[in-house]
C-alpha cells in the first residue's frame, strides 16, 4: 500500500484494489491502519487517496548506487526493518550474536528510539533516518574516547557534501543549524574495559518532521525541508549512502588516528565558541562562556570569575534559547 501511494498522488480504492489484489473495503482497512503509523492520508471524493507528504522508502539497492568503492568492504549486513524498537538496541543484541563488523541497520520508524540520557528519540515513520552503525575495536573503551566527536564530524562532512551549509557542532554529539537540533548521535559501548569492545553508533537525522509530531520536542528543531526549502523526501537513500561513505571509514580508522586527527576540523564546526550556556550536572548548574574543548574533548567554560573548568559530561543549554 505505501509503495503504491510513495509518489504522493492521488489513487482511487478501485485502483489500490486492483493493484493489491484486495477487497475495497480491505483497503479502507489498511488505509486506517497506515494512520497509526503517524501517516498522514487525505481523502478526497472523486480523487481517491494521496499522502500528505511523498515518501522514498529506504531500498537497499538505491543506497548501494550512492556507495562509493573504498567504502563497500567496511560494510558489514545491511537491515532495513519497517518499525524497530530502537536500531541501536538491535544492533547491541545483534554483536552479541556475532554479527559482522560493520553491519548496519536502518528502520523507517523506531518505537523506542533512543536519545541521551534516556529520552525518547522522536521517531515518526518514513520521513527521517534512524541508522545505526556496528563496529569493534581491539584496544578497549579507553582506545576510543572522543569517538562521539569524530562521528560528528563525519555526519558535518556528509551533510556539506549534500549542500547543506550552515551547520555545525554542538558537544558532545548534536548537529545543529542555525541554534536549531537537526541530528543526534548516540554511542553505546559494550565489552571488557581493558579487552576488545564493540560499539553501536547510532544516528537520528530530522529529514522531514511533521509539527504534531515535533510539539513535545523541549528544544528548538529544524529538519532538512526546512533548510532546503525544496522537496527532501526523494532523495533519502541518497543522504544514507552519502552519510555511510562518511561515517564507515572514520569508524575504520579511528583506533589508528584517534581523536586527535579530528579535533582541528570539529573546532571549525563548533557552533558553541563564544556563546553563553547553562551546564546541568546532576543537581548543579554551570554557567558561562564556551571556550572550546581540549586536546581531549572536554569543554572548557570560562566562568564568571575568570576561570575555566572542563567538562567530560553535562547536560548544555544555550542561554538565548
């Protein structure tokens, strides 16, 4: 059924129907079904049915066009699940399987997506990317702190190579336009702490985010509609191929370069330089002015009485929003 109205036209019942080989009241069924999955239909007498917004299906041949060569051999398994609890949830049962190094899995809805801190990650079907990244690592936790940093900057590298300029880093691991969320980044790590471990990055990416769907979001957002200010939605399989080509090999390479390769161009794309912030610490809060991150990637705050503390976690908050 999504497939037949993906192309955002209208489709009488009698066609559905047909083209289904169902019943019309069948169809009637499916298209009230499609609504629990946040999709938004509109009904119009002597038309038929259309989506609300076009939709491009995750394909896993339509990713693979925009792979680039050097980057098919880090690529493991490729999952494309309909509804997932969480892609990264899955992943984490799947290395404990013994899944291949590199696989990937990608859902066109989660229904525990999941944010930092334990927050939900909105997760409306079919519009945004929710991708999730398996790799192990020989050297332990210790050998890849910072990854969350050098993650970012792939995701910054995929989407300027996409056109979308404006965007920079908010530490740790948000990718911002404009003071405004566009993407999150969420590393889980699990494994022995001195021994080989195994991590799941995981990427949300606002593609297209309906307003209803947004209003409980505590933070100001964008998504990729907006910035454009064209038509995003035929084009999702292509941003995945672009951001695997990024992502794949800094995950490759990052036991041998470490943070160190990355901090430089983080910096560039730093969107907090400068600005005034709220640092959240259990029951305490920090404030004053971002003065960057360290040769480690911690944030240094300069403080009101002129000194600077460096955080290795924390909740931020820019002042003006």
């Amino acid at each position: 059924m999504l497939h037949a109205l993906a192309d955002g036209r209208f489709h009488s019942g009698t066609e559905l129907a047909g083209l289904l080989g169902i019943s019309r009241s069948a169809v009637w069924k499916q298209l009230s079904a499609l609504s629990e999955f946040g999709i938004e239909l509109l009904a119009v007498s002597g038309k038929g049915y259309r989506l609300q917004h076009p939709l491009q299906l995750l394909d896993k041949q339509q990713i693979d066009r925009h792979l680039e060569s050097r980057v098919r051999p880090l690529l493991g398994e490729l999952e494309i699940h309909d509804q997932i609890h969480s892609t990264n949830t899955h992943l984490l049962e799947m290395a404990r399987q013994g899944v291949d190094n590199g696989s990937v899995c990608l859902a066109e809805r989660q229904t525990a997506g999941k944010g930092r801190r334990g927050r939900n990650w909105v997760s409306p079907f079919g519009h945004n990317i929710y991708l999730s990244i398996l790799w192990r690592f020989q050297g332990g936790p210790a050998a890849i702190a910072g990854l969350s940093l050098a993650m970012g900057v792939a995701v910054i590298r995929a989407l300027r190579g996409f056109g979308i300029s404006d965007v920079g880093l908010k530490w740790p691991n948000d990718i911002y336009w404009r003071q405004r969320k566009l993407a999150g980044i969420l590393i889980e790590v699990s494994g022995e702490s001195s021994g080989p471990c195994h991590a799941v990055m995981g990427l949300g990416l606002n593609v297209y985010l309906p307003a209803h769907e947004g209003e409980g979001i505590e933070q100001d957002w964008v998504d990729l509609h907006d910035i454009l200010a064209e038509s995003i939605h035929g084009k999702r399989n292509w941003l995945v191929g672009e951001l695997l080509n990024q992502l794949l090999p800094v995950l490759a390479e990052y036991e041998m370069r470490a943070l160190g390769h990355y901090l430089e161009e983080w910096r560039r794309y730093d969107c907090m330089q400068g600005k005034q912030v709220d640092i959240f610490m259990h029951e305490q809060v920090f404030s004053g002015v971002v003065a960057g991150i360290d040769d480690h990637g911690l944030l240094l705050l300069k403080l009101a009485d002129g000194h600077i503390r460096a955080f290795a976690s924390g909740e931020v908050s820019f002042r003006q929003i």
